[in-house]
C-alpha cells in the first residue's frame, strides 16, 4: 500500500510497548463487562463525529457472543484516536526525563504525529463505510478487533479462540456454538493473525463449509505484529492501513 512511515520521522519506536501497554487501566477506562473497553467520550468518540451510533446492543457486546471474557482487552491500538491520545501523554513522560532534547521538541513530534493518526482515522472511517450493512459481521481467530469493531461500527459474532490473548485454547462446545453462529449469519469470512497458526480457522471454515456448502475464506490481517518488509505493515500506520483495507475487501467493500 506503499503508506510505510518510518519511525525515524516521528522520533517513535512503533513497537507493542509503544502502543501504550505500560498505560494503566484507568487511563482507558477498560471495563470487563464489554470486552474490557469503555469507549466513552473521553477519547471523541462520540456518534456525531462520524454518525456511528456505538451503543452495545448494535454491536452484540454480551454473553450471547461469548465476548464476555472478564478480561482485558489491550488491543486498543485499533484505535488509532486512542493511540493518538496515548502518544501526547507518552511524549510529557519522556519530555520531563530526556536529556537530549528538549520538551518542546517532544510535544512537537508528538502532536505531527496524533494529527497523522487522526488523519489516519478519518481516511478509515471512509473505507469501512463502504462495507454494505448485511456484510459487517466479523470472526476471528482470538478478541483481537472489539476497537476496530467499536470504532468504525462493524460487530464481531464471535472468535476462535475465547479471549483476547492467543495463548488461550479453544473450548469444543464454543467453537460448536460458534460455527452455527457462523451458520445463521452466513459469514464466508474468517480473519487470523499473520502471528499465529490458522489451524483452527481453517477448521472452522471446513465444518461450515461441509454443512452449508458456503465456502468460507481464512483472511490473514495483522494484529499483534508489524508485517515483514514490503507487506505495506511495516509500520503501526501501515499495519492499521493494510489490516483495514484486507477487511474491506473481504466483507465486500470498496477500496
């Protein structure tokens, strides 16, 4: 997609810790009633902005999904407003210590770079309104999506595996629930981690696929990593860009 920004321009290391894994919980307001997040208007998230209406019932987060995980999620990168909010308060932490330049050089590079991602953010928000409206239903291997999903107003049915972390396993009367999930809103896509095996996907696709004669596609995205050289995911831009336009191209949008 040729949008790599390199972390040089920015004076940022887009790596996870980057992505504010060090910011406590109550900066993000993360409940674990609804996958771990409380998108409230602390970050502008609010519906006029992008004509969204974010309550809980659009988006299924309750237990009929199984999203609810009593934990966690600290995907909250798929937020590139939030992320943009997390750089400003990142740079005044590093600003108060760094010896080498000064704060106002800091806040600088730190706001060039939130304006970027807010740019970023309304570039999205264009490419995911044009998924039609019985096309916004999303499976993935594990919780990885609940912000994408909240913020550009798509609703996750469910995942794979029954958490937030990759490291959980799937439990056998979930994944029969979720493949007559799978079923009934005659999803043909499933997304997987570039990081992990697609395995499970793809055995889920197959059971579909042999009780409904649907062909179900295993859709590789970045989540948890950056993409190799030339993936267009090099970079936490890139990475947001790329993993968003292969959603909207496999939910039948237009890019």
């Amino acid at each position: 997609h040729g949008d790599a920004h390199d972390d040089d321009d920015h004076g940022h290391s887009h790596d996870d810790d980057d992505h504010g894994h060090s910011h406590d919980d109550d900066d993000h307001g993360h409940d674990d009633d609804d996958h771990g997040h409380s998108h409230d208007d602390d970050h502008g998230h609010d519906d006029d902005d992008h004509g969204h209406s974010h309550d809980d019932d659009e988006h299924g987060h309750d237990d009929d999904h199984g999203h609810d995980h009593g934990e966690e999620d600290p995907h909250f990168w798929f937020d590139p407003l939030r992320t943009a909010d997390g750089v400003l308060l990142l740079a005044e932490e590093i600003a108060a210590v760094d010896t080498v330049l000064e704060p106002e050089e800091w806040m600088a590079r730190a706001e060039a770079y939130a304006d970027e991602l807010r740019a970023l953010d309304a570039e999205l928000v264009e490419l995911f309104d044009t998924i039609p409206a019985g096309n916004r239903n999303l499976v993935t291997n594990h919780d990885a999506l609940g912000y994408l999903a909240y913020r550009y107003d798509l609703e996750v049915l469910g995942t794979v595996i029954p958490g937030a972390t990759t490291q959980a396993e799937a439990d056998p009367r979930s994944f029969s629930e979720l493949i007559e999930t799978v079923e009934r809103a005659g999803v043909d896509v499933v997304f997987a981690e570039n990081t992990d095996s697609t395995v499970l996907a793809e055995q889920l696709a197959s059971e579909v696929v042999g009780r409904t004669d649907v062909e179900v596609e295993v859709v590789r995205i970045y989540t948890d990593a950056l993409g190799e050289p030339g993936s267009g995911a090099e970079t936490y831009p890139g990475l947001l860009r790329t993993t968003s336009t292969l959603i909207v191209e496999a939910l039948d949008g237009s890019v």
